[in-house]
C-alpha cells in the first residue's frame, strides 16, 4: 500500500500512498495520495490529500501563510 516509508515528525505520521488506497470517495485522489494522522492516537482522525492539495499546503508553508500559528498565545487568565 505504501509507496515509501512514512515520515513521522512532531508526533505527525506522514504517508504517500496509492490514490485507489484510499477509503474516502468523495474527490478524485489520483495515482498518489497523502495521508496525515497522529502518532499519538491511533484511533484519532485522518487526513487525506490529494498530490495537488498537498503541494498546495507545502508551498503555502513555505511562504509563511501558516507563520502566525507559530506565534505565543498569552498566558492564561486565573
């Protein structure tokens, strides 16, 4: 199913598989699909993106569109 070994960093699993692999129909995944889940709860959630959706995300990421989620929250209240 896997077409390489699964990228696991700050506790994300990051795996490309086959398109027909994938168990959700509601969008044409193609040859390739990304798959993101926890490496902490294997029964939580699971993301499924196709290779443009993916690119998109990367690029995104790499022009710092994402830059302000990095930022601290303040403290909280008491």
């Amino acid at each position: 199913m896997n077409s390489q070994e699964p990228i696991v960093t700050d506790g994300v699993i990051i795996e490309f598989i086959d398109g027909k692999d994938v168990p959700v129909n509601h969008k044409e995944f193609g040859e390739r699909a990304v798959v993101m889940r926890s490496a902490k709860d294997d029964d939580g959630p699971v993301l499924y993106f196709t290779e443009a959706e993916w690119d998109a995300f990367v690029a995104g990421v790499k022009d710092g569109e994402f830059d302000d989620l990095l930022e601290e929250e303040p403290p909280a209240q008491a």
